[in-house]
C-alpha cells in the first residue's frame, strides 16, 4: 500500500490495484481512484507548471472546477488529450498522463525565468510591452508569446473515436446527484412525473460520498445512498452518471455531454467516446451544490496548497491523506472539520489558522480533544517551498493591524474562503442573480426558465437542510409539471452546519506589490493584477475580466470569480453587488469538438448531392468539383492529361463538333396557374406576356434593390405553365424568393410554384452536331431549324422518354437541353453518347462549360457579380423590358446611386501577353506608377484560358468600364505587373453566327 | 434551441424548421413608381430595430413552408405569438399582459 492510502478507507477497491504512468514513471492506485487521487496517494503533488510564469502547480481541488492541475492523457494514435484534470480522468490499468508546458522537465523548467520577471508580466501587458515595432508584433511578439504561454498541445493527428447524439424529452431533469438532486429526483419521481438524474461524477452522491460519518435515517450515510439509488431505479428514473450539463438555453432545452470510454481499458469499439444529448424537460431542478473559494495569500499556489473541502473528499471517497503534516487556514467552519478527518485519520493537523477572531466553542473543544492548535483572527502571509509547500507564515491581527509573523512547517496546506453556491446553469438562462448579506454570496433572484433550485445553490448549509429542499422542490417540480406532488422527511444526525466569511485578498505585513497572492490559477491573474487594473481605469467587472483575464480560462472562473469580485469591488470602494458579477457562459465544464460534432464528420458532415448521370462521370474518370451541395463532373481527363489539357481539349472537341454536358443541377422551378404570367412579369425584368408558348427567353431576377439575384432561361410550355431554370446554387434561394412575393405580397394570385429540380435530368447537346445526334431521338418535334428556331421548347419523346427539350446556348454552338424524368437520365445521356460516337461526342465538365460561356461573354451570377451589379452594369439593359411598369427591383433601378456614373460595369480583358491567365479576383489599376496603396479600380471577375481563341481572356468589373474601352490598364500580381486591354465582353463569334447552323 | 408555434401546422416545432424573414408589416407599395426616392429607401432599408417586442416573419421551410408573422421579445428572446399573413398585429398590451399572468 503506498505512503498516503488509508487502510480499508474510501469508495476505492483495496484489492484491485491499477498500474499507471505519470510523465514515464508507473505508478500504482486503485480501482475507483481519479489521476489525482492515485498521484496523491504515492505523495506525487507536483503535476504541472502554470500558463503564463510557468509556476510549480499541484492539485487544487477534487473536481471539475480544477484549474492547476491539466495534464495530457494519451490512449494511442489520435487519442491524446490535452488539459485532462487530473480531478477527473479515472485511472485505468496502462493509462499513461504527462504534465504540460514545461521544458526540459517538469521540476526544472526552463520557463520558470518568467516568474522572475513577473514584474513585466502584470496584467495588460500584452497591451502595453509589445507596442514597437509595430511589425514586431506579429513575426516575432505573438508567435513568442504563444509558444512560450498555454496549457496542452492539441494532438495532430485525426480522431479516431466516434461521438453519439441523441434527444430525450422529460418532465423533469434534476442536475446534480448530490443529497438535493437525490431527494429531488425521488419526489418528483414518486409524484408519478418521468425524471432524469444526471451527475457529472462516476458516481451518484455528491457530497455524500465525502462524508460517511453522516446518519440518516438511521442508516450510515453510503447505506442510505445505495438504498436511495435502489428506489430511484424502481420509480424509473434515469440515473446518468458521468453527465454534465454543459448548457441550459432557452425554453428548458439542455445539452449533457456523456462521457462512455474514456474512463475504461479497453472500450468496445461500437462504443462512442462521448454522447451529446439534447434534452427538452418541462421542469428543470439545477442542484448544482457549492464550490469551495480558496483563500488570496502570497503563495497560495505552491504544490501542496489544497482547498480544505477537496482533502475531505480525498480521505473519504478515495481513502487519500493529503499529507503527513497539515496547516488548515480557513476563514468558513467546514475546513475544521476537514481538519478533525484527518487527524482521525492519522494525519497530523499542526494548526488550524482561522480568520475570524471567535471560531465557535464547539469547533475549539473539537480541536482541542485532538490535540490541534487553533489560531484565531489569524491571517495567512506567505509559504515556502520549491515544488511542495514545507512552511506557512502566519500572523495575528489586532483590530486591522498585522502582528509578528510565525513560521509553521507542514506538508500540507489546507485552505477554505468559503463556498460559492454553483448557479452557472441558472445564469445561462438569464436568470439574475442577488447579494445575499448574510451568506456573502449571490443567490438566484428572478428565473427566466422553469426551473427550481434546490439545496447549496440557493445559500442552504447541513445535509439534513439540503435533503429537505431538495424534496420539496422536486415536488414543485412535479405540480408544475401537472402532477400531484409528494414530498417526504428527513432525519440526519451528525450533520455539520456551519457558517464562514468571505474576504478579498487576506491582510499582509509584506509589501503587497511582491505577494504573489492568486485569484485565477489558470490564468496566472493575481490580486495585484486586479487592482492594477482598476487603477488603470477599469471601472466595470467585465473591463477587468477583459484585462487581466480574470475567469476567462477554461475553468470559467469557478474558484475566481467571486475572489477577483471581492478585490475589485474593494479597489473601487463599492459594495460587491454594486460591482457585480460577469456572466458565466456555456460550456460549463471544457467539451471536445468531437461531442460537438457528433455524427457529422466526413462523409457525413455535408449532404453531397449527386446527379442520375453521377455514376457515368464516375465510371469515366471525371473529377469532381463541389457546386452548392452538388458533386459534380469538373472535367474528364484522359491519360497524362492534366486539368489544362483536359480543358482545352474538351472545348475544341465541342466547338469543332460535338460535346456532351450534364446539367442537371440546374435549379427548376415550375409555374403553373391562371396568374402565372402575371406572376412572371411581376418577379422577372422581363417582359413574358407576349412570349408565346414553345418559346423560351432569358430571364434576370433581381433583388428589390435593383441588384442582379439570379438568372436563367425560362420556357413558357403553354399560357398558364412556364419551366423556369436557375442558377444551380440559387434554386432554394430562388424559390424561397418567389414563394415570400405570392405568399405574403400577392396572396391574390393563383400560382402555384413547385420545385422540379431533381425532377428533370438534363442533358445539353452542343456543337455544330447537335442536331444531327439529336434528331434520330426525337418523335413530336420537327428539330429542323425552321420548325425549331433557337430559343425555343417543346415537349416531346427523346428516345421514347418524354421530354422538355429546349434550344437554347450556353457556350455560343448550336445547342439542345434535353431533360428528361431523372430516372431515365443515365438512359438517355448512355444513347446519346454512343450515337454521338461518330461525331467524337467528347463528354465535358463544367470547367469547359465556364470557359465557353466566358468566350461568349456570357455572366455567371456570384461570379461576374456580387450582389451590387444592376442589369446596366452587367451590359444586360436588354434585358429589362422598357414598358413595364413594375417589377422586383424596378423602382430601385432610377435610385440616385444607381444611375451616377462611375459605377463598375463588366468588361473584357485581353492581356497584352495573351499567355498570361490572370487570377480572379486580382485587383486593377488604371497607373501602375501610382505610390502604394493605388488607387483600385475594380478586379478580375472570370478568367480562363481559351483553347479557341489561343490566348488567355478575362472578364472584369471595371469603374466605368465600358468608357475604357480601347484602353490599357494594369494588373499587379506575385508573377509581375500585367498590362491588359478593355474590351468588350463576347470574345467569340460576336455575330452569333454559329447558331444558325 | 427555441420551439416555434407554427400558426398553419398548429405545433410547437424546433427552430431549425424555420427560418428568420425579417421585420413584419412592411407593405410592398402598390405602385412603387410613384414613391419618391427617399420613401422607397425607406421601404428597402429602414427597419424598427426595437429592443424588446418585435413584429417579425419567419417561415416554417423544412415543413409547411408558409410564411407567418410572430411577436418576439428581442430581449428575452421568447415568443408572445404567431400568426398568420394577413391578420393585423396583436394587440402588445394585452399580449405582455397576458405573459405576466403566467
């Protein structure tokens, strides 16, 4: 057994011991033991080095709220964590945890020189030390500053463990398992209400865990617990151990993160690592208990400093002395009690320090029988020792004046400023909080939830209190929730009900400017720190959390709020409430991305939506690119092609005869009813009541403030039924538009609208032989160009499918759009493509399909605009009917910004180096000797290079472009300043005279 | 994550059926021609911005897809009511009236 275990004392199992590795050296503890308590048990107190000075720090706590001691635990490949607390992390045989931000080792760190100079290290000294160079900053201050300060390294490598989700709907959700939740849970249950009981720990019992002396009724107190825990599984209550409530939002919806492996050897591999419950309760009970404060004295971080409370739960739950030799300063009862276990256990309590001149009779006669020497009215001034604390310095204090100090040797501080009751949840909801006198602590003042608090968390002291409460409030719970509730009593003999004060930092004969006297233990925040801060101006609560970062690490400022409270308020001259608290936010306790993520990583972080000719492009070779949500076919390279020669040989290929493209990702909105006309010219720039069924027009949809939303052709397959097409990423958008205008501005129109996106394979045909494939395929429809002139739709048979097949061009070529239902799109494109065989159909992607639409000057909207082109700034005044008199966006277009001249308007740019691609998005200048920064005149919207034309082309949006026609302006880029030439936007067959094939 | 009153399906449904469409009782003009440029900029651009009850669109599109108008406190963030397009506001005095009751 090792130095510091208690004999057949703790929840632990003496007879199954666990060998685990700390920083390389193994180490023995038991089944039941967390890393701190097996750590402690082998005398090990030194577990790491603090964020910014990089500090000696050991255990301070026994629970969640730890911030000192984070180390990494790794389980194999992938599966290190950073910032475990040691509080927390079960051991399990092999395990194997090292400390974090130390070099070369953990008691010689190199960075320790930090804590020398703390004097340059006080709070804002980011702000102010690192001001000049001003370009020092971010190539050599910041990447200093953050290698040198931080807690662990996140690991590299991917994360093999999977995470759950799951919902659950409840009437009542009681958070915490200790005496309050336990008697909250049973009432609410036994009232006939379903309840959940979730409970961060591995196991249920709270508080009671740490206290096994209690009685009640009648039983010893784990007697009771098990009975307890027996009678909530027969009311059917949900017990979830190793379940925190991270976050509490609104209309009682809660997040619990379940941790399921990592406390287990091996764990199955179906098994999740953690589970992410979304809970709607109708009730919620937050019985949260307290947390204990530590007290603010220089030194009160050393190795071997540990709240009085946690050494409680350490001799009891884990069967752990925290020491051979205790001091015990405390300013609350609780830590004399803490005291007296101890002692009882064997451990030698060589003084009990108390703040307060007249701790009670009882307490003394306490400590007297054990033969422990009480200091009274006493203060805490100082401690000794490298990497564990071997000395106190205390001092008496005579009405405000420090006394003669006095040096007591020990191993072991034990400190208590009092309990903070824990109302995180409570304060996620908005709920507000009031200075309760009496307790020196805030309470729960007005609720915005349904939600009950129960025990520690409204200030209540004793077990046998807190049982109460915690029974009446489940059966609150319960009534609200519509049942008729039950509610029980109890009996506790030998509970501990006491009372404490609470302090700022504790008075000191030193000079306080040399106490290295902490607040925040995580963020290395002093008491010093805090009133800098307030002298240098910072009035309000949350400017000083800001500045000195006071309860911004990640345990949330659960040990330093009220401390850094307590100080700022006395560097101001308010009272605390007057200061007030900052807000605590979700997560309560730190929560891996992976719980967050759940189910959607990888292949299932996005929806990847694929067309029915998909599995052709696959089969082919194609590669793909993601549009929206669509996969689709990028280009088709053959072999030792890349992406370049692939391009250009899929755009010869069509422009010389023939080539194949799947467009089914178009958006396809249909528009059918007696008003559809109407509702067309409303919402499109042009005009549609004279287009006669068969035809098709291209269509320019705009937002009401006149700027280009979407675009696309549109076919009109009789009076009352048009087959609108839109961009492939715009359709919901589109839709979303449309259905707002008919549903809440024109709800007098009869149209219906209904998305045919996925509806419709679509395959277009384009090249001088288009028709000659086509027309074999198709019965209904004379395809001769007389009979279907361009711009055209009819409805038809396309190799027996029916079909909507439209003439129309989207690359300049003579051109069909063949769509047919999706479930024969494969069919047809597989028909085509082998009758197309003779015309050396080449199948292409949509990279050649953006190049031949770009020879053609032809716009892609997101691409050649941006949510500022109008219609005239497009060069598409055309298409905005003259005689309209309104539309979507219409009135917008005569607003005074959107007829001044020097609006950016599109163009063409012809590099003088026609091998020169120039990037998108590059910026334009129209002097390129100007002094930086130029003066921009407007960027590259589309570039490519053209196979056709045998030099590169550019579209651009230039500041009154179309005036610069003609004339030379210039593009810097990495490769070099660039010159180029404005011309107009079609660069190919500017007569359109391939259509009339 | 809010549960919201679809006024058409009748349901109290998550929040992530629905989705925000922005201030509500804004008129389209009938006859925007005839607005003057600073009135239409108004209608385009200039939105109450109130700290507290606001009427609001949101549109239930992953299940009836209706449009439907609904108070919410911008504060609290908690719904008064919702109601369909078309029927005037509710009456705020008695919609908070009836909130502190509960």
């Amino acid at each position: 057994m090792t130095a510091f275990r208690v004999a057949e004392s703790g929840r632990v199992r003496h007879d199954r011991p666990v060998e685990f590795q700390f920083d390389g050296r193994s180490y023995q503890g038991l089944e039941g033991d967390t890393l701190a308590s097996a750590l402690l048990a082998n005398g090990v107190h030194l577990l790491g080095r603090s964020f910014k000075y990089h500090r000696p720090r050991g255990i301070l706590t026994a629970g969640s709220e730890e911030p000192n001691a984070l180390v990494g635990t790794r389980r194999g490949p992938g599966r290190y964590e950073p910032n475990t607390r040691a509080t927390v992390q079960e051991i399990w045989d092999g395990l194997q945890a090292e400390s974090q931000n130390r070099y070369p080792k953990l008691s010689f760190d190199l960075g320790a020189i930090n804590d020398r100079l703390y004097m340059l290290f006080s709070a804002g000294f980011y702000y102010k030390t690192f001001m000049w160079p001003r370009s020092f900053w971010e190539r050599v201050y910041e990447p200093l500053i953050r290698r040198a300060a931080g807690l662990g390294k996140a690991p590299q490598e991917p994360d093999p463990d999977h995470y759950a989700e799951r919902h659950l709907h409840t009437d009542i959700l009681v958070v915490g398992g200790g005496p309050a939740g336990l008697s909250a849970a049973r009432s609410a249950a036994k009232s006939g209400a379903r309840v959940v009981l979730v409970d961060e720990s591995a196991e249920m019992g709270g508080h009671l865990l740490s206290e096994p002396g209690l009685v009640i009724d009648g039983q010893p107190a784990w007697d009771w617990l098990a009975g307890m825990l027996e009678e909530l599984r027969e009311l059917g209550v949900r017990v979830m151990s190793r379940t925190t409530a991270i976050g509490y939002y609104h209309q009682n919806f809660l997040a619990l993160c379940e941790r399921l492996s990592d406390h287990l050897k091996e764990a199955p591999a179906d098994l999740p690592r953690e589970r992410l419950w979304q809970v709607r309760a109708g009730q919620v009970v937050l019985a949260q208990g307290a947390l204990e404060k530590p007290l603010v004295f220089d030194g009160n971080d050393r190795p071997g400093v540990m709240l009085a409370g946690a050494a409680q739960t350490y001799l009891h739950r884990y069967g752990v002395r925290a020491g051979d030799r205790h001091v015990v300063a405390t300013s609350h009862d609780s830590a004399w009690h803490a005291a007296f276990d101890l002692s009882d256990a064997g451990s030698r309590v060589e003084a009990i320090v108390d703040t307060r001149a007249n701790p009670s009779d009882a307490l003394r006669e306490a400590a007297r029988d054990r033969g422990i020497r009480v200091l009274s009215g006493h203060t805490v001034t100082g401690t000794s020792g490298r990497l564990r604390v071997n000395a106190v310095r205390v001092n008496p204090v005579h009405d405000g004046s420090v006394g003669p100090a006095e040096t007591l040797g020990c191993d072991s501080l034990l400190m208590s400023g009092g309990w903070t009751p824990s109302l995180h949840l409570f304060s996620h909801t908005k709920g507000t909080l009031r200075w309760d006198d009496e307790s020196d602590a805030f309470l729960p003042d007005q609720q915005a939830e349904a939600c009950h608090i129960a025990g520690a968390g409204r200030g209540l002291w004793g077990v046998e209190a807190v049982l109460q409460d915690g029974d009446l409030r489940g059966a609150e719970a319960a009534e609200a929730a519509g049942h008729k509730p039950e509610s029980g009593a109890f009996q506790v003999e030998n509970d501990r009900t006491g009372s404490g004060e609470t302090h700022r930092e504790l008075p000191s004969d030193r000079k306080p400017g040399r106490a290295r006297a902490f607040v925040d233990y995580q963020n290395d925040v002093t008491a010093k720190d805090i009133r800098l801060a307030v002298r240098e101006g910072m009035k309000s609560i949350e400017h000083v959390k800001r500045y000195t970062t006071n309860g911004m690490a990640t345990d949330q400022g659960k040990l330093s709020n009220m401390n850094g409270l307590m100080i700022a308020a006395d560097a101001v001259g308010k009272a605390p409430p007057q200061v007030g608290l900052t807000t605590f936010r979700p997560p309560y306790t730190p929560t891996t991305f992976g719980a967050f993520a759940g189910y959607h990583r990888g292949d299932h972080f996005e929806v990847v939506r694929k067309t029915p000719i998909d599995s052709w492009a696959e089969e082919n070779g194609a590669v793909f690119e993601p549009v929206s949500q669509w996969r689709r076919a990028w280009y088709f390279p053959r072999q030792g092609e890349d992406m370049e020669a692939a391009v250009a040989r899929e755009c010869l290929a069509t422009r010389k005869s023939l080539g194949i493209f799947d467009a089914s990702t178009l958006g396809k909105i249909e528009i059918a009813g007696p008003d559809a006309v109407e509702f067309m010219n409303r919402m499109y720039t042009n005009p549609w009541t004279k287009l006669a069924p068969g035809r098709c027009r291209y269509g320019l949809l705009l937002g009401e403030d006149g700027f280009i939303r979407d675009d696309g052709v549109i076919g009109r397959l009789s009076d009352d039924l048009f087959h609108v097409t839109t961009t492939t990423g715009g359709a919901a958008r589109v839709l979303t538009m449309m259905e707002d205008y008919l549903q809440t501005e024109w709800p007098d129109l009869n149209v219906w609208l209904t998305s045919t996106t996925e509806q419709w394979a679509t395959i277009a045909l384009n090249g001088p032989n288009a028709r000659r494939v086509l027309e074999p395929f198709v019965e209904g429809q004379d395809l001769s160009p007389e009979a279907f002139v361009h711009m055209s739709v009819a409805e038809c048979r396309v190799a027996g499918f029916p079909a909507r097949l439209f003439r129309l061009s989207f690359t300049g070529e003579l051109s069909f759009e063949i769509n047919v239902p999706a479930r024969y799109g494969r069919a047809l494109w597989e028909k085509l493509y082998e009758a197309g065989q003779q015309y050396d159909v080449c199948p292409y992607g949509t990279e050649t399909m953006h190049v031949l639409r770009a020879e053609k000057g032809f716009i892609i909207v997101g691409q050649d605009t941006d949510g500022t082109v109008t219609p005239d700034d497009a060069g598409m005044s055309w298409a905005v009917g003259k005689k309209k008199t309104d539309f979507v966006g219409m009135r917008s277009l005569s607003r005074p910004d959107l007829v001044a001249p020097g609006r950016k308007q599109l163009v063409g740019l012809l590099t003088e180096d026609g091998s020169v691609r120039l990037d998108e998005g590059a910026q334009v200048v129209a002097d390129p000797n100007q002094s930086v920064p130029m003066a921009m005149i407007g960027h590259v919207s589309s570039s490519y290079h053209s196979a056709t034309l045998g030099r590169s082309i550019a579209l651009a949006l230039l500041k009154d472009g179309r005036n610069l026609k003609g004339q030379e302006v210039y593009v810097p880029l990495p490769s070099g300043l660039h010159k180029a030439r404005v011309t107009d936007t079609v660069f190919y067959d500017p007569e359109g005279e391939r259509l009339k094939v | 994550m809010l549960l919201i009153h679809c006024p058409y399906c009748d349901e109290d449904l998550p929040e992530l059926e629905f989705t925000y469409a922005g201030e509500a009782h804004i008129d389209r003009p009938a006859d925007p021609a005839s607005l003057d440029d600073e009135a239409w900029r108004n209608y385009l651009f200039i939105r109450s911005n109130v700290k507290g009850p606001h009427y609001e669109r949101w549109r239930h599109n992953h299940g009836c897809a209706r449009f439907f108008n609904a108070v919410r406190d911008t504060v609290s963030d908690r719904f008064l009511t919702t109601y369909r397009v078309g029927e005037p506001r509710p009456d705020l005095e008695s919609l908070i009236g009836k909130e502190g009751r509960e």
